[in-house]
C-alpha cells in the first residue's frame, strides 16, 4: 500500500535540531533541521506519517487520502477527518505488518521521545545487527549514528536493553566504536538506573586493558562515594570480577581502608563481598585482617552480617578458624552466646555449624549456646532456631515427650 504513496510535509513540520537524521533516512537530506512545505519524501519512509509529522498523500491527484475508518486515523498519527492534524490524539504505531528499516525505526523513536528515545525490542536490534554484520553501504554510517547516540541511548529505559545486546554481539571495530561513544560519560551511566546496566556489560565485554578509563573517572570521583551508590557498587563489582591488579591496585586498596564502613552500608556490603569472593589471596587477607576484630559486632549488624557469612565461607581454612575463634572468645556484649540468640547474629552461629560440624569449633559453639538455653531471653525465636540446627532442641522436646 505505501508504495502507491507519497508523503508530505505541512508547513508546520520542524526537525529538532539537537536530533540528526539516521543514516537511512528516505530521502531527508542528513543535516536538515528544517523540511520545506510541501516537499515529496521517498515513499519508503512511512515512520514519518506515524509521527503524524507528515501526512500520506494521492501522488498522482495531491490530495489527503481518506482512511477507511477511525481506528485507521487514530493508527495514522492522529489526522482529522478533514486531513488536519488533531494535536489532542496521540502517536500511534503503524502496524507490525508494515516493515520498516532499523535505522528507520531509530529515528522514528527519536523524533517521537528526543534524546531519551526508546529503541525497544528484539526486532530492532535484529535488524541492527544484520545490517551491521552486511557490507551493506550503510554500514558505517549506521556505526556512525550508534556511537554518536550512545549516551541517549544508554540513558533511556527500553534502548538500553538493546545497547547491551549489541555491546555482546559486536566485536571488534564495531565494538570499540560503540564502546567509545559511552566511556566519556562513566558518571553519567553509573548514576543512571539504565545507564549502569549498559556500563556493567560494557566491563564484562571489552578487553582488561580497554577497562582503565572507566576505573580512573572511577578514581577521580571516588571509591568509597561509588560504592555506597546504589548503582555504582553494581559497577564495582563488575570491575573487581573482570579487572587486574595492576590498573586497580590503587581503587582497592582505597575500598579495603574502608572495609568496616562499607561492611555496614547497604550498598558499599556488596562491594566488600565481592573482595572476599574475587579478590586475591593477599586482598582478601587484607580484607580480614581489619573487619577480623570486630567480627562479633559486625554479626549482629543487619547489613554486615552477610559480610562476616561471606568471609567464613570464602576464606582459607586457616583464616575460617581465626575468625570463629573470635566469635567464640568475644566478651558480652558481644559474647557467642548472645550473638547466636540475636536476629542477625543467629545465621553467623548456624555457618559455624555449618563449616566446622563437630569439630573442635563445632563443640565449642554448641557447648555455648546449651548454655545460653538455660538464660532468659527476652525473645527465644532465634536462639532456639540455632538450636535445631545444633540438635540441642529436638534431644530436649524429645525428653519432654
């Protein structure tokens, strides 16, 4: 049906400035911001008339076609019965039968949301990425577009979906010049609840190397701000899995002096996680050498509890030991005993249990809480719950019985 049409511009039509036509564009010249009226647009571009930015019109009589029913207009782009655009209708999508070039659909979502365009859904990307992996003549400029609305794009809720699959499937110069489009704004993207999905995937694609530039604005902003941020810690943990220790020696060392803060901060808890998980032998042995001593109130902390579990499970045997000694030879108000009886502390008991079974440590801890059994508690729900766990409980209802 479109190829029996034309479209024009009204006179009112006006191309943002700040928004550059796609590459494949239907026969708008790339750098125009402004469309004369009345000018013919290659008849392959329908993405317009779904703007409601131009109107379809009888090539061979220069009239307004009439549309077959209301629905139709509304599809249309909201254009009158009398072929004047009706301001109060919203956009429509044209019909999914009606194939559109990628670059087509980009600019179609442009023109409609401006920077913070959506460039949603597999289709796109699909298309996308066969153009890009053609020798179509389009191809540079196409990489051309990408890299130059990177950010935008990044920024904005459905395209960034399909940033981050191109950033998986291109490799390479393609890779590089998208990627090259996001490092100067690392901020920006950190800081966005869209963006830092598209940073995070960028550190897990790209090569180690490539990866200094994101850690030293890292660096300039601040470790310890980025990782009580609740995006950034997200982006840190990206980089301690994926980078080396020679660009990053300088950023963990900065996030170990603060281990204990971070530890006990709702966001900063994972980063230090991801140290004890990822981190090398000798940074994780920093990692406990400062949160080592106050292990007993780190415990019963709500946040830091998951840390001290973390730091039971992922470290050497010998360090597993120092640490339980440490619970097992805190003085109140800190003693195993209450710990194992509080709401956070009683999962840090149950690890114990958990690594150490009936060894000496094991016997020590259940020796501990039999006899914190026989104290009064304000609130039993946890200490009996470790209890169980130890066996003590069920040996005691079963006499009972």
């Amino acid at each position: 049906m479109y190829a029996e049409a034309a479209y024009a511009i009204p006179a009112a039509c006006v191309y943002p400035a700040a928004v550059q036509a796609c590459p494949v564009h239907g026969g708008i010249p790339m750098n125009s911001s402004w469309a004369e009226p009345g000018q013919v647009i290659a008849a392959d571009f329908p993405s317009l008339l779904q703007q409601g930015s131009c109107r379809r019109i009888n090539a061979a009589e220069g009239r307004p076609a009439k549309y077959g029913s209301e629905a139709r207009q509304r599809q249309c782009g909201g254009w009158g019965r009398h072929g004047t655009r009706d301001h109060h209708a919203a956009p429509r999508r044209t019909p999914a039968a009606v194939k559109r070039s990628s670059l087509q659909e980009a600019q179609e979502a442009w023109m409609q949301l401006g920077q913070q365009g959506r460039v949603d859904g597999p289709e796109w990307c699909d298309s996308f990425i066969a153009l890009i992996d053609s020798e179509k003549p389009g191809k540079q400029r196409a990489l051309a577009w990408l890299s130059e609305h990177a950010l935008p794009l990044a920024l904005a809720p459905g395209s960034c979906r399909a940033v981050q699959r191109l950033l998986e499937h291109f490799g390479g110069q393609e890779r590089d010049l998208l990627v090259s489009g996001l490092l100067p704004h690392v901020i920006e993207l950190y800081e966005s609840p869209n963006g830092n999905h598209v940073l995070t995937k960028a550190i897990e694609v790209i090569p180690r190397p490539a990866l200094e530039p994101i850690i030293r604005a890292i660096e300039r902003t601040g470790g310890l701000l980025v990782a009580r941020h609740r995006y950034g810690c997200r982006v840190l943990e990206r980089l301690i899995e994926n980078g080396d220790e020679v660009h990053m020696g300088s950023l963990i060392n900065e996030l170990i002096s603060h281990s204990e803060e971070l530890a006990r901060h709702p966001f900063g808890n994972f980063v230090i996680q991801h140290l004890l998980e990822h981190g090398t032998a000798a940074r994780r042995g920093a990692v406990l050498q400062r949160l080592g001593p106050v292990c007993p109130y780190l415990a019963t902390h709500r946040t830091a509890t998951h840390v001290v579990q973390h730091a039971l499970n992922h470290s050497h045997h010998v360090q597993q030991q120092d640490l339980a000694d440490t619970l097992l030879q805190a003085p109140a108000p800190y003693a195993f005993a209450q710990v194992a009886a509080s709401r956070y502390g009683s999962y840090v008991a149950e690890e114990l249990h958990s690594l150490f079974g009936a060894g000496r440590i094991g016997k020590e801890a259940e020796a501990r809480i039999q006899e914190s059994l026989l104290q009064e508690h304000e609130d039993r729900t946890a200490l009996e719950r470790v209890a169980r766990t130890y066996g003590l409980l069920a040996e005691e209802a079963g006499e009972e019985q």
